[in-house]
C-alpha cells in the first residue's frame, strides 16, 4: 500500500517492493486465462508415481509434454460468461440534454469495447482501470475513455481511509535509442483532483537514477509537464471488486477456483495417463514364447501371428491389467465441476448445459440463472457511477476544449441490460396484460418491448393509429316525438326498416316466415 509519493523519488526501485506481490499475482492470472497452466503449476505433470513405465507412457512425461496438453480453460469461461452478461449487450445511454454530446463520446471511445476489456479486467485482475483524455487532434477531435492496464496503476491512498485516493499514478518502463546507447526510462502520469503532471525518470536497472526532461524521448516532445484539467476529481476512475479488510485492491475471481481447477486438471492427467497404459498394456506368457538373438544374446519375443502354441502344462499368454478404479476418478472430477459452479456463482445452463432439461420460458431461464443474475446485479452496482462519473468528466473536457455542439453531460440513470435472450412472445402477453389493465401506457410498453426512445416509439404509435382500419359506424336513431309516433300508429305502424340479405336467408331457413306471416 502506498500512502505518499517517497517512492518516486531517485535512488528508489521500480516498482516498489509493496506491489511486487499484486504485479505478480497480474502476470499468474493472465497466464491462466491464456491456458498456460503448465506455467504456473510447476507439478502438475508430474507422473513420477509411474515413471517406472517410462517404454510405455513416455508421451505423458513433462520434458515432452508440450506435444501433449489438457488444460481446462475455466477461468476464460468464466470471464467470458460475465463479461458477456454484464456488458455484451451494451448499456443504453440516454439524457434529455447533450445526447449529442453523450453519443460523441460514446463513438469515439468504441465504449462497447472499452467496458468489454475492463469487466474482463474486473474479473481477472480484481481491479479496472479507465481513463479519461482529450485528443485535440486528429478527425475526430474530442475527448475518450479508455482502458488502462492495472499493472500500471499504482494509486496513492489516505492511511486513515483506503477507500479514499490520493492520486493515481500511471507508470510504465519502456526502451529508447538515445545517442548510441538504449536508455531504461521511466513515464509516469500522476492524476490529482483538476490536474496531471507527467515525468519521465531515468533508470539504472531496477533503481530510479535521476528525473529528466519530457523532450529527452522523442515519443513526448510536446507533452506538458502540467496540465489544468478543470476536472473537478482525476480523470483515472477505479471499479474494484470486493476487498479483503483494510486492503486497496480488489480480490480477482481466479482466487476461488484455482485449486479446484489444478486438482480437475491433475485428475483428467492421471484418467488420461491409465487409459494410455492400457492402450499399450505388457504381455505375460510361458518362456517358450521367447527367442535368443544369437547376435546380441537378448531373448525377445516374436509377433508374427495371432496364434501362440501353448504346451498343457504352460501357462497362456496374456495382458497384464489392473483396476484403475476410473468410476471413482470421474465421480471426484464431477463433484470438483458442481464445487466451480458453487463457488463462481455460475449455472450450467450460462455455458449452455441444458442437460436437466428444457427450459420453459424466459422467465424459467431467469429463475435458473437467479444466483448468475444477482452475481451480475453486484458487478453493474460497481460499474454504474464510476462510468457516470467518467462521461461527465469527458463532457467538461469537451466544453473546455471548444469542441463543437458540447455540454456538460450528467446522467442520472444506465439503463444495463441483462445479457440474456429475449423471449419476446412472454413479454409481448405481459406488456399487452399491463396496458389492458391501466397499468403502463401503450407508449412505454413500446419502448420496453423494442428497446427505443420516448420520441420513437411516441412515432411508430402515430403510425398504428394512421395504419389501424376504421371503426364500423352504427346509424344513428331518428329521433322522434310522441305525437310522430301517435300518427304512425293510426297510419298503419313505424316503417320497418328493411333487412339484410344474409340475415333473410338466415331466418327463411329456421322458417320464420311461415310462423310469423303476418
């Protein structure tokens, strides 16, 4: 934990002996997404217990394994699986002022992508990094938000208060041609409330030497060492995922399952390895099955046919087997998946195993996926204000920079969406049921069902009514008073109005004429 900036200052190591341990956690769980696990479990090829068969499973042995590998990839599943769930259908961003302003943002930031990358982050590392600048240049002029590699951030907090930060400082080491020789050289950024000051330090190994000038490396000869913001909070935004006490960093997702993983993948190895040995098993039989090279003197047996002669007093030959007891290895491994899913809050039916059976509805689904969803609802919660606060912070540096058509957008809510197929035949009969009950107007209904704004679906009910047929118009009563119906009487009755030909036909065929005739 760091809680002062001592660290920077020259004669001190990159990086500080306090993070070694979290960049190097980083380097493990990028290696186990990436299916590396030979990397990082040292042990677990080891097949010494049956090295002794060297002849016969020398494919499995660890010297040349490489040809040879099973690794169960459960941490890319499961980084997969809520990344595509909490932000593979992309949050919808709407505000009644700066829309345009709010869409800019969204486009020149590819903001699908920049939140893709940081869940993968939030889930892998613990920890997601995204950044706010402004790129006055180029055809599209305008600020972005971008991710940022948590192995570069090294935030700067309150002693009294972990969850309060300093500053953040963003620090990579990179190599640069200067004169004839290669200089290590060290960038930073440090991001306070309404600036960033940018350094560029020379390295002597692993050791701080001395600061140098920015215009030293070519790559920031024009790049300020101060700048004013006018942001009133530093435009690196953390999301953290929970945290042990007192601690500064989030706890990565990896930490769970990583020995239940180890312990399927060793069980597979060894399932694997028994089936492999009896592929090839050894042969027992009687001596006479064996030959003497006269060159070499080494009694060998030999395979021409399928036919061995057997005396009556000698034993037959046969393979050598064993009971591998593989009923009780795929029983563990099955217990070892069911403790992942516990563990990981995840249901078989997210990677698609429906195999205890069908699902209703999209409803049923949910109620399937509860624990997923509730898992998911905790991951947006993070989410949610921190890129609130980042899109605003993007809005002021587009006022500041004059770009045009900008304004300071503050958004009051992220519409976040589930990530799961919609059953759109149910929630048509629910939105249908609430509207006939008063219950929601046919406009938000619309908006629910095709995802759109207020105005749009405000227009396509313009069209349903402009679309819809006319309603059939009864005639109207004449009205009549009482001496008009007096004087109708006397002159033989009301005129009856004449009837319509299918409703004739209608009663000439029950014969309500004849009973009627008069």
């Amino acid at each position: 934990m760091l809680i002062d900036m001592n660290w920077m200052r020259p004669g001190s190591h990159f990086p500080p002996e306090d993070e070694k341990d979290r960049l190097l956690s980083y380097d493990k769980y990028n290696l186990l997404y990436e299916g590396r696990h030979e990397a990082v479990w040292g042990d677990l090829w080891d097949l010494a217990d049956i090295e002794d068969n060297i002849d016969l499973v020398s494919t499995f042995f660890a010297r040349i394994y490489n040809g040879k590998k099973l690794p169960m990839n459960w941490f890319k599943v499961v980084t997969s699986v809520y990344s595509d769930m909490v932000v593979g259908e992309p949050p919808r961003l709407m505000n009644t002022e700066g829309q345009t302003e709010l869409d800019g943002i969204v486009n020149r930031s590819d903001l699908s992508v920049v939140l893709c990358d940081a869940c993968n982050n939030f889930i892998q590392f613990g920890n997601a990094i995204v950044k706010v600048r402004f790129v006055g240049s180029g055809s599209e002029p305008g600020s972005i938000i971008e991710n940022i590699d948590p192995s570069i951030w090294f935030p700067v907090v309150n002693p009294d208060n972990v969850n309060e930060y300093s500053c953040h400082v963003l620090a990579w080491k990179f190599k640069e041609q200067i004169g004839n020789s290669v200089a290590n050289l060290l960038r930073t950024e440090v991001h306070t409330a309404g600036a960033i000051d940018n350094h560029l330090y020379w390295l002597n190994g692993d050791e701080i030497d001395h600061e140098v000038d920015l215009r030293v490396s070519a790559k920031y000869q024009d790049v300020p060492e101060h700048v004013d913001t006018g942001v009133p909070y530093p435009l690196v935004f953390v999301v953290s995922n929970i945290k042990r006490r007192n601690d500064v960093y989030g706890i990565s997702d990896y930490d769970g399952i990583e020995n239940l993983v180890k312990e399927l993948e060793t069980r597979i190895i060894k399932v694997s390895s028994i089936l492999d040995i009896h592929s090839r098993p050894a042969m027992t039989g009687p001596s006479s099955m064996l030959t003497t090279d006269m060159e070499t003197g080494e009694e060998t047996m030999r395979m021409n046919g399928r036919f061995f002669a057997v005396n009556k007093d000698e034993d037959k030959p046969e393979y050598i087997t064993w009971d591998g007891k593989l009923d009780s290895s795929f029983q563990e491994m099955d217990r070892l998946v069911s403790m992942i899913y516990a563990v990981t809050d995840l249901n078989p039916a997210a990677i698609g195993d429906f195999s205890g059976g069908a699902v209703a509805s999209g409803s049923a689904l949910r109620r399937l996926l509860l624990r997923t969803i509730s898992h998911c609802n905790r991951i947006r919660v993070r989410f949610d204000q921190v890129l609130k606060r980042a899109i605003k912070a993007a809005s002021i540096l587009d006022v500041n920079g004059r770009i045009k058509d900008s304004t300071v957008v503050e958004l009051s809510i992220i519409s976040w969406q589930d990530g799961l197929p919609s059953d759109d035949l149910e929630n048509s009969m629910i939105e249908q049921t609430r509207a006939n009950s008063g219950l929601t107007s046919r406009s938000s209904a619309i908006m629910r069902l095709d995802g759109c704004t207020r105005e749009e679906a405000d227009e396509e009910m313009e069209r349903i009514k402009r679309e819809a047929p006319l309603p059939q118009q009864l005639a109207k009563p004449v009205p009549m008073s009482g001496q008009d119906i007096s004087n109708a009487s006397v002159n033989g009755g009301i005129e009856k109005a004449p009837l319509m030909p299918d409703i004739v036909s209608t009663l000439q065929d029950i014969g309500y004429f004849k009973t009627n005739s008069g």
